[in-house]
C-alpha cells in the first residue's frame, strides 16, 4: 500500500508531535478539506480508499472531505464510485461532486450527487480547461444556494485556485456576495488570487480558503490577511500528506499570532461545524502585520529570507525532477551564522536530511508501476524535510 506522505514524512514526525503539543488543546479533531481518490488521472497519481484513510491514520487525523482524481471521460461513474468508498468509510469521508462545466450535464450531475448525499462541488479550472466567468459555474451556485436553503446546510463549492490558471478573483467574490449561503473555498491558499481578495474577504464570511499549499510566504500572506474563521486545514492528498502539511498550518498559524483554541478551529472544529449544518463559529479578523514578528538578530532574520528563496528553488527543481543539490547547499550556507540560532540549526539539518534522502535514492529511475509515485511532485526523494525547512524557515515565532 502507497500511503500519502509516507516514507518521505518520517523525517517530520518528531518536529511534528513537537508541534502539535505546543500549538493546539490535546485532541484537537483534525478534518481534511482536500482529498480526492481515483486511478486515471493522466499525471499518473491514484489513490485508493484504503491508501487516503491509512494517510489520515498515519497523520492522527479523524476524517476528510473527498472527491474524484481528474478523469478525462467523464466524473459521473467516478463521482459514484467515490460515493461507495466514503459509505464503507465508517462515517469518516464526506464528499463532494466534482463536475466539468463543460459537461452539458454538469448541474443535473451535481443535482444528483447532493441528493445523494454529497456536501457540495469541487471545479478544477486548470483540468477541465474553463474559466471564469461561466455560465454553468453560476448555474452550480444557484443549485447550491437553493439546495442550502432547503437542506439548512452550507454547501462547500471548491475551486481549485493554485497553479496554473489565471485569477478567479472578481468572479470568485461575486458568486460568494450572490450566495451568502454557499462556503466558497479557494483551494491551495487561493494563490492565484491573494493579492486581489483579501477585502472582499473580510466582509465576505463565506469566502474561504484551504490550506493545501507548501510556499511559506504563499501561506504566510494567507494567514495575515485572511479572517481564521474563513481558513480549512487541507492536505491535497495523495499529492501531499498530513504530517507535512498540518505542521505547516500549525507553525503558520503560530506565526501569525493564532493562540491553540484558534488553531483547533482552523484544524477542523471549524469545518465540523459546517458539515453539520451548525453556524460557523467568528474568529475574529485577520492578525494583520503580526505575521512578520520576529526579535531575533538582523543576521539570522536575513539568513532566514536567503534560505526560503533558495529552497524555493530547490523544490520547484523537486517537483520537476531536476537537479537540486545547489540551492540545497546554498540554503545549508544561508543557514550558517555566528548567532548560533536554533531555527536557522533546525532548517539547516532539514536540509541535510533531503541531502541524505537524494543522495541515497541515485538518479531518478524512470517510473515502472508503483514506483512511479515517488518519483511525482510530493512524492520525490527528500521532499518533506525539503518543503519543511522552507516551512521551519519563515515561521520563527514557532520555535524550534
């Protein structure tokens, strides 16, 4: 079995308990807002039942909102297929209708996914190759804000709102302004459109976003200007995996100035909330500039900026399967003052972890089978404590 973030994520595991002991109350419920399982996605990336539950397991978490992989011919079967794994899931996989808008059938098929017990809709615009503003992604919001007055629940519609395409912003705020009742969520930090929403957000309670992303000022920036109450743990699995990306909520939140019950919101309660039909708990507004506190030495803060630039480069270099020894050695370099800086020491030895992880895998064999996957982005060699280090790096206030 292939289970999401595993074995890379063995490198984080001891930074993680770490973490989750000192950021939020002990059993804090963890709930994902961003899974899919699926077999012919043409990236070459699947996912079973069994894999995502073995990677909630693997993360301490209780449960996830699912939807299919892309499929090129079509979501209906898949849809009703993913059904069947979240009803043999113990109550632990709610899911959501994923559809193409420019499927002729696209809104009865999201008709018949809610009836059949469905949370809401996940759209793909980079996959399914539309944009928006469209036609039938306002039908969808119709059907949602009609199907949550009748159902006195907030449906989810989720966007997939990272790399990729254009921004989504002034359509994505003006179908959350027509349906008060709908729990927009941009996926991935909504970095396609960061800069142009955090406004709109903070009068907009139903503009939301999830926490499936891995650049740190991305994450960051999400953090500062984004309400908590409007932020959903996410992993993307199986392209990520929960021990990685819920350290990164945790030591972003921190940094932002979060205190545990917060964090614990944002961790799932929050989510919880919204599958149940209950009001949405008021968190409060964005923190604001508190994100960039900082009091260590000039020396170490700059240090700290030299090193995500070239770990930024180092994974993207990841993703892509190339080369990435020299931004690793240039962020090991960036790391090596005289402040004797626990964070800097602590980035340092994640980046030699993903040293000693490369170098043991040798040049990347082509994919045969299951060995294809660790080898695709989130699954390469060294790529937790990679993204880690990033993560560790811009997120001082978290300790080390």
């Amino acid at each position: 079995m292939l289970i999401p973030g595993a074995p890379q994520d063995d490198d984080l595991l001891e930074l993680h308990a770490r973490t989750l002991a000192a950021s939020v109350p002990e059993g804090t419920v963890w709930l994902d807002a961003h899974t899919h399982i699926g077999q012919n996605d043409p990236d070459g990336v699947t996912c079973t039942r069994a894999e995502l539950l073995a990677g909630l397991d693997r993360a301490g978490h209780a449960g996830a909102v699912v939807f299919p992989t892309h499929e090129p011919d079509g979501y209906a079967a898949f849809n009703a297929a993913v059904r069947a794994d979240a009803a043999a899931s113990g109550g632990r996989l709610r899911t959501l209708v994923r559809v193409d808008p420019g499927h002729p059938d696209a809104v009865e098929e999201a008709r018949a996914g809610l009836e059949a017990g469905a949370v809401g809709v996940k759209l793909h615009p980079r996959s399914d190759a539309f944009g928006l503003p469209h036609p039938t992604v306002d039908a969808l919001g119709d059907l949602l804000g009609e199907w949550g007055v009748r159902s006195g629940r907030d449906p989810i519609l989720l966007f997939h709102a990272g790399r990729g395409i254009p921004a989504l912003g002034p359509s994505a705020v003006a179908l959350a302004e027509r349906h008060p009742n709908v729990r927009l969520i941009l996926a991935h930090t909504g970095v396609s459109d960061l800069g142009l929403v955090a406004e709109p957000a903070s009068r907009l309670p139903n503009l939301c976003f999830d926490t499936s992303w891995w650049q740190v000022d991305d994450m960051l920036q999400m953090y500062a200007t984004i309400p908590p109450g409007q932020i959903h743990y996410a992993s993307d699995m199986p392209y990520g995996g929960g021990v990685f990306a819920s350290l990164a909520l945790m030591r972003c939140a921190v940094q932002a100035g979060h205190g545990p019950d917060v964090v614990a919101a944002m961790a799932g309660a929050q989510l919880q909330r919204v599958l149940d039909g209950e009001p949405p708990l008021d968190l409060g507004p964005a923190p604001g500039e508190a994100v960039l506190a900082d009091d260590r030495p000039l020396i170490a803060r700059l240090a700290s900026r030299r090193a995500i630039s070239y770990l930024g480069i180092a994974s993207l270099g990841s993703f892509h399967g190339g080369p990435v020894e020299e931004p690793l050695s240039l962020a090991r370099l960036a790391c090596a003052t005289d402040t004797g800086d626990p964070v800097l020491a602590l980035v340092d030895a994640l980046c030699e972890r993903a040293q000693e992880r490369i170098a043991a895998a040798g040049p990347t064999p082509e994919p045969v089978g299951e060995q294809a996957r660790p080898h695709l982005p989130g699954h390469a060699p060294g790529i937790a404590a990679l993204l880690a280090a990033g993560i560790v790096a811009g997120t001082p206030r978290a300790g080390a």
